[in-house]
C-alpha cells in the first residue's frame, strides 16, 4: 500500500498582492500525474488546506475541482484534516457528500451528543479487497484551546502555554491508547497532525500556532505505536529530531520569500512485506522560483540582466534598493525599469537611503506598507508610540483576544 503525504496548500495565498492559484494549479497537475504514474492507495493532506477561514468563491471551486480529480485517480481514500488557518465549519460543511467519493474530512475534533472529545471518530481502518484491516490512520486536526483545555481562568502565559501542552499531549496518548489493540496485530499505524513541534525550523510563512509561539510541543508526545507521523504546519520540509518516521512535508509552493531556497516535496510512504513503513521523498517542479535582490539600483540591474528563465512562467520576485545618497526621482526610474523587465515579475520592491537630508525619513518610510507587516506587527509600533511600562501584558491580552476571535468565527 502506498500513502502520499502532502500539506499546507493554502489555496487562496496571495503574495503581496499576486495570486498564486496558478502556482497551486500546476501542483495539482503534478500531484495527479503523481498518483497515477505510482499507483498511489491513500492521500493524506495535514492541514491548513485554505489560506483563510473564509476562502473565497474561486479558492473553493479550485478546492471541489481537484478533489474530484483526486478521486478520479484511483486512489482509495483522501484524508484532509484541518489547520490553524483553517475554519472548523468551513471544511466540514461538505462532509457528508464528499464521504461518499471517499474524501474523510476531520476539520475539527469530532464530538459526542455531550459535546464531550469522540477520540474514537479519529481513527480509521482500511480494509483490503477480502476485508481485513491492513492499515490504520488516526486523524487529529489541529487542536483548539477549546478542545485541549479543561479550566483556563486566572492564569498567566506561562501556566496557559503549559495547559496547552498537557492537552496536546493527552489527546495524542488517547488516541495512541485507543490503537494499540492493532498493534498487537502487527498492523501499521500512522498519525496525522497540524502542529508546531519542537526541533523543527519555520520560515516566515507559518502563522503563529498559539500566543507568542509558546506551545512548542516535545516530539516525545508521539507514543512509538505510531509507525509514521505526518506533520502539517511548518512549510519547509523535514524530518523532526532526525527521526525520519516523523516528518513534515511542508508546503507544496513557496508561500513567503524566505522559502525561495528551499525544496518542495511530497512523502511517499510504502508498507512492506513485513508491515513496515518506508518513506520517501518526491520532489516537486516549480511553477516559476521566488528571487530576492538586494543592493544599489545599478548592482540589481547588472543582477537582473544576468538571469536566465527556466521556469514555466517569470519567476517572481522581491527587491530592497539601498542608495547611500538620495537620488531624486529614482523610483519613477526603478518603477520604469521594472515594468519592462520579461523575465522577471515584480512582486514587491522598497527603496531606502542612507544619508537623508532633514525631512525625507518621513518621507521615505511611505515605501514601506502597511501590508508587509502582519498585525501583531502593526499592534507593536502602535505600542511603542505610547509610553507605556506593560507593553507584555497588553501584548498577550492581544493574542489572547485574538485568539478568541478566531475559533469563534
Ligand atoms: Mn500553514
């Protein structure tokens, strides 16, 4: 049997202010081919599956058009579970058609009559053609406060972060309790999860998983009865502490421009004749390749001038000018240059000079917008403006609101 492991598609990105559905189509095609050419049983995509909680109509409609397509493939199941950047009700609203082409959706953690945690819906079998169980998935979405935590009045960050942990770690020993009954019978186990784990290294991309990033779970939280576990969450491939049986597939595009190094990938895991998993990996072409350039205006044109497109379309890119003396009108000049260049698209570019005369600091503080910064960002100069001694605390009630707000929509 063969799984693919894949996540964090963020259908619906926009980098600055260019789509990347285009990037995602191309994925898709591949991803298809993929799945034919290697005869692919179970799909499994672990998490943040839109950018948003309310993805637009398109974003949608590119998501319903590659899962039947998917489907069509030949595979056997897809599993989807939902990510931090997801909505609970936005992904599980079709769950009952999609079931029926045997794409299993866990947006949130499923619940009892009571409200109370149904582990039990979190596991799946899968059976082989005469009916007996050759595999197991246990699907744990991303875990919100509200599933983990039993009291949360009172406390401060420290004791809140630790809370979160303990909760993490209880859902995944339940769920490991729940499966050990397969094991007994030499039936491999895999997990699949949307969170942020210790020893793994981020790009700018991810949005911070709880407040402050303070729940950094121990990779020790997964009981050895798992036999693979696939990560989402952070959109740089690797393995965690070296264990190669717990990986993150990282996104499938670059999703910021401090992934432009990076590969993308997919993980293909196979059982063998011993009930083993074996992992590999699948690198993935790109659509067109994220640039960054940095200099004086007459560095980056030679820079520029010097590239040569491999890609299916311009690749794009990001430009920081620095001039140590004012020049006056270089950015209509930069501005010119820039939309006549063919092979290159440029995504986003700022201009800064070292030795201003009086006054033009304000000025040139304009090119930096509003839109490159994220909110946390924005809330922070806003503080530093104001002289104020418990910047921390207003800072974490801020996340915390924040918080609030975005599990309940
Ligand atoms: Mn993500």
């Amino acid at each position: 049997m063969r799984i693919l492991h894949s996540s964090d598609w963020h259908i619906g990105k926009k980098l600055y202010e260019i789509d990347l559905e285009a990037d995602l189509v191309f994925f898709f095609e591949n991803l298809i081919q993929i799945i034919q050419s290697k005869q692919i049983d179970i799909l499994i995509v672990s998490g943040d599956i839109f950018d948003t909680a309310y993805p637009s109509n398109s974003a949608l409609n590119l998501y319903y058009r590659t899962l039947i397509r998917l489907s069509n493939t030949g595979l056997k199941h897809i599993f989807i579970i939902g990510g931090n950047h997801d909505s609970v009700s936005t992904l599980d609203a079709p769950k009952p058609v999609l079931e029926a082409v045997n794409v299993h959706v866990i947006g949130g953690v499923p619940k009892t009559e009571k409200d109370e945690n149904d582990y039990e819906q979190e596991i799946y079998e899968i059976k082989n053609e005469i009916g007996s169980t050759e595999l197991v998935i246990c699907a744990v979405p991303f875990l919100r406060e509200r599933d983990i935590r039993i009291n949360n009045s009172g406390e401060n960050a420290l004791e809140r972060a630790k809370s979160i942990n303990d909760g993490i770690k209880n859902h995944f020993s339940i769920i490991a309790q729940h499966v050990k009954r397969y094991k007994e019978k030499n039936i491999p186990i895999l997990v699949t999860g949307h969170l942020f784990v210790a020893g793994s290294s981020n790009s700018d991309s991810e949005r911070e998983i709880y407040a402050g990033n303070l729940a950094k779970i121990d990779s020790s939280i997964f009981d050895p009865v798992f036999d693979y576990v696939a990560l989402g969450h952070i959109h740089r491939p690797q393995t965690v502490n070296k264990n190669p049986k717990i990986r993150y597939s990282g996104s499938p595009i670059p999703l910021s421009f401090s992934e432009r190094e990076d590969k993308k990938m997919l993980l293909c895991i196979q059982t063998t004749e011993s009930n083993d998993l074996e992992v590999s990996e699948i690198e993935l072409p790109f659509f067109r390749k994220l640039l960054h350039f940095s200099g004086t205006f007459e560095d980056i044109k030679m820079k520029i001038s010097k590239l040569q497109n491999v890609q299916i379309s311009k690749d794009l890119c990001e430009v920081e000018i620095f001039e140590k003396q004012y020049i006056p009108d270089l950015i209509n000049s930069v501005q010119q240059y820039f939309a006549e260049l063919e092979t290159i698209q440029i995504a986003h570019f700022k201009i800064q000079f070292a030795e201003n005369n009086a006054g033009l600091d304000e000025f040139f503080d304009t090119t930096q917008s509003i839109k490159d910064l994220s909110d946390i960002e924005v809330f922070e100069k806003r503080l530093d403006n104001e002289n104020i001694e418990n910047k921390e605390d207003i800072l974490q009630t801020y996340y915390e609101i924040k918080q609030i707000i975005s599990q309940n929509p």
